[in-house]
C-alpha cells in the first residue's frame, strides 16, 4: 500500500468521524451545548475542537517532512533557501538595529521589558522593509518591462 493509499483513506476516516460528531453536536441542540457547558461538561464539543487540532498538528507535521525532504533532494534548493533565510534575516537584523526599545506599561498592569519592545518595534519595521522591498522590485520590473517595448 502506497503513501497516497493510506492518506486518502486516512481523509475519509477522519472526515466520517468529523460528521459522526458533528451530528452529534446538532442533534443535542445549542440549548443543552449551552446547560452543560455552563456546569463544566463540554462533551462533543470538546471530541470536535480536539480532532479539528490533531488533524491540523498532522498537517503541519506533513508539511514540514516532505518540505524538508524536497529541500534536502537537491543542492541548489538547499541553496536558494539558504539564500532567502540569509535575506530575511538581515532585513530582520537591519530592522533590529533602527529599532528603540522602551519600557512600556501594559493594560494587565504587566511591565512590557526594554527588550522586547525592541522585538516588538523590530517586527513591524521588518513588516515594512519587506513590504517597501516587495513594492520596489515590482516598480523595477514594470518599469523595466515597459522600456523594453
């Protein structure tokens, strides 16, 4: 039995159990998922909010197996994605350093540390660098395209 095999059947037996719950969840009606959650008792609920993060932690698991496995095949993806990590790190790096960190008081009463305003500072700029790079390499294309004509 090949890879496809198990996964399409492993599809089918999780979205079977999905509906199964689901009526479930329908058939008991809002009235009682409401009386009962109210004394601590979730029930179905719960079974459904359960499958829905196992099927999600198996799909990102997935992803990255055969993400990896498909970057480790050849050396120029590995390559490239090297590359591309480099890049979003000194975008990240540069970001970092413009950065101010200020101790800031939260709304739950909480100090918000120096260093992680820093962080938090560091993120957005990173945000716009890579957004104001994204439009700036799609004016140069344009451009480039245009007087080629």
């Amino acid at each position: 039995m090949n890879l496809q095999k198990i996964t399409n059947i492993s599809v089918v037996l999780l979205a079977l159990l999905a509906l199964i719950v689901l009526g479930v969840i329908v058939g008991q009606g809002d009235e009682y998922i409401e009386m009962s959650a109210m004394q601590g008792n979730f029930g179905a609920v719960s079974v459904m909010i359960n499958l829905a993060l196992f099927v999600l932690l198996v799909t990102v698991l997935m992803t990255l197996v055969f993400s990896m496995k498909n970057l480790f095949s050849e050396k120029s993806k590995l390559k490239k994605a090297g590359i591309s990590i480099g890049s979003f790190l000194f975008v990240f790096i540069v970001a970092f350093v413009l950065s101010s960190g200020v101790e800031t008081p939260m709304q739950d009463g909480k100090m918000l540390s120096a260093l992680q305003s820093k962080f938090v500072e560091a993120g957005i700029r990173t945000f716009y660098l890579l957004t104001l790079i994204a439009g700036g390499i799609m004016v140069y294309f344009s451009v480039s395209k245009y007087f080629k004509k």
